[in-house]
C-alpha cells in the first residue's frame, strides 16, 4: 500500500491558498506544512523533512528555496487567512482585531535585522532585561472560539520591525513601531471596507497622531494616561470676530481627578472573562472629551474609566475614537487583548517561534509570519473536525480541564494526519493491504528524537 506524499486532510483544508503559489512550488508547501504541524520539536526545513520521511531525498534543497528563493506574497497568504477566519468565526458583527509587538529571541552574526530590544516576557517594573533578536509587529483576530469556551487570539498579518541602527547601516529609512501599527491596520481596513472594524492596541499606541489617522478607517481602544489633557469640543467663531478658530473648548478634569473627586457618578458592572477568565465586578464611569497636546491635531474621544471593586488593581484609563460607542462595549472589546500574550505564549511552546535556523533575509521574514499563521490554521482545522467529533480536553487525576486548550486542538490536527497517513482510504481494487510500516516508522522516531 502506498503512502500519499501529504496527508488527504492537509492538501483539502490548505486548498484555498493553493491560487497563491506556482505548480512546481504548491507539493512542496504542502510537505513543509505536514512537517512543521507533525514535528515535535524544532521547526527547521530538515526536521518537517525528517518526520515527513524525506531524509534520504537528494532534493531537499529544493525545500529550502520555498521559503528563501520562490516567489509568493506573504500579503496575500494574509487576507486569505482573514477571510477565512472571518467566514469560519465572525460572519456578521462588529469585526475585533488586536495588534501587538513581540521579540523572537535569535542570535547570529548572519541575521541582519536582528536588534537588541527590551524583553518585555522576563521585565518587570523593577526588572529590566535586554534580549537579541528580531521585533515582529502582529495583527490577530480576537474572536470567541466556541469549543474553547474563551476568546483566542489568532494572528494572521506578520511585519518585521528592524531596529533604527539596522535602517542606518542598510541606508534604509527607518520606520518606528507607530507607523508599522498606521500601515498594518490601514491594510486591515482596506481587506474588510464593509464590516465594522475595532482594534484593540497596548499603550504604546496611544498616540494622538496615529488615532486621528486611523480614526476615519476604523475604531480603536487603548489605554489612556490618568493625566492626559482633556477639553470640551470648541464652540462656534462668533461672526465677525478675527483671529484663527479655537481647537478646543475649556479645560476638563483630568481623569486621575476624576478618581479622588466625591462626585464622579460611578456605575457597578460585572464584566465577564476579566483578564485570567474570571467574572470581575468593576466601577466605571465614561464621558466624551477631545485630547489635545500642544501642535497635535485635537482628537474626539470617548474616555472609561474604570476602577476595581475589591482595589486589587489601580484605576485604568481607556481611550476609544468612537464617541457613541457604549463603555461597557470598549471594556468588554479591550479585555480581549489578554489572548494575545497567550497566543505568543503557545506559539513558542507548541509550534516552535524561535527554533528555526533560517540566516537569509528572505527565508527569515517568511518563516516566522508562517509558523504564528499556522496558529490560525490549526484552530480553523480543529473547528472542523470539531464538526465530526468533539475535541475532548487531555486532562489527568492531577491536573483537571474543562474546556479544551490550543495543545488540544493541535493534538487532533495531527491525529487526523497520522491517521490519514496510517490508514489512508482503500483502492478502488480490493486488495490485501500491508499497515505502512515506513509511517509508523516515522511516528516511532518523532517519539524517540523529540529534538
């Protein structure tokens, strides 16, 4: 009985990202994918080719060229991602992405965008640790997964953010985290002009510049300073008076004010999935100002606030550029951010970021964008397989889950691979077939050289 090159499942679920590559490349991509899913350990072209049962094959350079030599966009790969994502998980409705920075600790003299950045992972406020490697600005869908019973974080859109000394060796104009999130979510809003478009940013976005910007292309929510400068809207020029037009109205109290003032009108809500997944009792209160800094363009804003019943927590500031948007909606939405730390958390531990050993500039700008996408096509899988069977959550009598948890839903994706491998459908000729042992030989030593 032969085995198929790839498994049944893969080529039908990866069919829709096939327009995207030529002829010659697509088997190729096909087998990178199998192995990158079905490998335990480090996610290199020669280990998706070990466990794939390639490691005699002649040709293996010929794997490498896919993802440092062949022609594809990485761009493209990315909205058809999205739109996936979309039709699968937030058919209708208001459309939550998040947006985010991370480090992928690499060394090497070779790697010529690699930087030395603060770690923001092993840091503290106390603690400051620098760390080599690349910067990836990440853009993610925040939707609830309903097997899983919480929101994920599924990246699909990936850039490189070479440090400023890197733009001055190379003679390149430098481009600061700012603008990468400007260009990114800008591209966003251009793949979904129908749908109501929310971003979810961290503090370092908050950035008057960048909301007016994007303000016109979608709604976004980040954090807002207790003492930021908040006015009323500027009232109408009287006719007949000279003089340039006022920006803004008279001075508001601040919102660190707002917290130590005795009337401020506080409204008590119970707000689900508070960041670990638990029910949070929360004070609030909102309003609508414009921010405005001196040679800044005035921003109309809706302002939250937001302090902790139990005072486990100071009072936070939040920022929203829709002013008819309700606060309970801008918690609710910027609570979701809390699955992007755990999706860069799974995706070092379960699909192997930083363990790749690509030196080239091209290979290494395609590689890590592929392995965070890869996070987004398992959860796609695992959602249809879910239709066949429930995806039951590996648990033990010491350690107990409930809902299931993305190592459980990799855990299917490569049960379906294996079994596909292993049992694959019968000829259309009846005939004594023989179990794969060149499959079950690779399924033995996946176990047996983990690394």
């Amino acid at each position: 009985m032969s085995t198929p090159p790839v498994p049944n499942s893969l080529a039908h679920w990866m069919a829709a990202f096939a327009i995207h590559f030529t002829r010659p490349t697509w088997p190729h991509v096909l087998v990178l994918i199998s192995g990158a899913i079905l490998t335990p350990g480090r996610r290199t072209v020669t280990a998706a080719l070990s466990i794939m049962g390639r490691r005699d094959a002649p040709n293996f350079s010929t794997f490498h060229r896919v993802l440092n030599r062949n022609r594809w966009s990485s761009r493209a790969l990315a909205r058809q991602l999205f739109a996936l994502l979309l039709a699968r998980f937030v058919p209708q409705g208001p459309v939550v992405i998040g947006i985010d920075e991370t480090i992928e600790r690499r060394w090497g003299t070779k790697i010529k965008a690699r930087g030395i950045y603060r770690d923001p992972v092993r840091s503290s406020h106390g603690h400051f640790v620098k760390a080599s490697g690349l910067r990836w600005v990440v853009v993610m869908l925040l939707t609830p997964i309903p097997w899983a019973g919480r929101v994920w974080a599924l990246p699909f859109l990936s850039a490189l953010a070479p440090s400023e000394r890197f733009a001055k060796d190379t003679g390149r104009r430098h481009k600061t985290l700012t603008n990468w999130a400007r260009q990114l979510l800008r591209q966003v809003a251009r793949w979904t002009p129908e749908r109501q478009l929310i971003a979810v940013a961290d503090s370092s976005d908050a950035v008057i510049e960048l909301l007016a910007e994007l303000r016109a292309h979608l709604t976004v929510i980040t954090r807002l300073r207790l003492d930021a400068r908040l006015f009323e809207p500027a009232s109408a020029r009287p006719p007949g008076r000279r003089g340039r037009a006022p920006l803004t109205g008279p001075r508001l109290p601040t919102l660190e004010q707002r917290v130590g003032d005795a009337k401020t009108a506080w409204q008590r809500v119970q707000v689900s999935c508070w960041y670990g997944g638990d029910e949070r009792q929360l004070d609030i209160t909102s309003g609508t100002a414009v921010w405005y800094h001196p040679g800044k363009p005035p921003l109309p804003i809706r302002w939250v606030l937001v302090r902790d019943v139990q005072g486990a927590f100071d009072p936070q500031g939040f920022v929203c550029t829709d002013q008819q948007a309700d606060p309970l909606d801008v918690l609710r939405w910027f609570v979701r951010r809390w699955a992007v730390e755990v999706t860069f958390s799974e995706v070092r531990r379960h699909l192997g970021v930083e363990t790749q050993r690509q030196w080239s500039d091209p290979a290494i700008a395609r590689t890590t964008p592929a392995l965070l996408g890869l996070f987004s096509l398992v959860t796609l899988w695992a959602d249809a397989i879910r239709s066949d069977t429930a995806i039951v959550p590996r648990g033990a009598s010491w350690y107990s889950k409930a809902e299931p948890t993305f190592s459980d839903a990799l855990a299917e994706v490569r049960f379906r691979l294996w079994s596909d491998m292993i049992f694959p459908p019968s000829p259309p000729i009846p005939e004594s077939g023989k179990f794969p042992a060149d499959v079950l030989n690779r399924l033995i030593q996946a176990v047996c050289f983990p690394a």
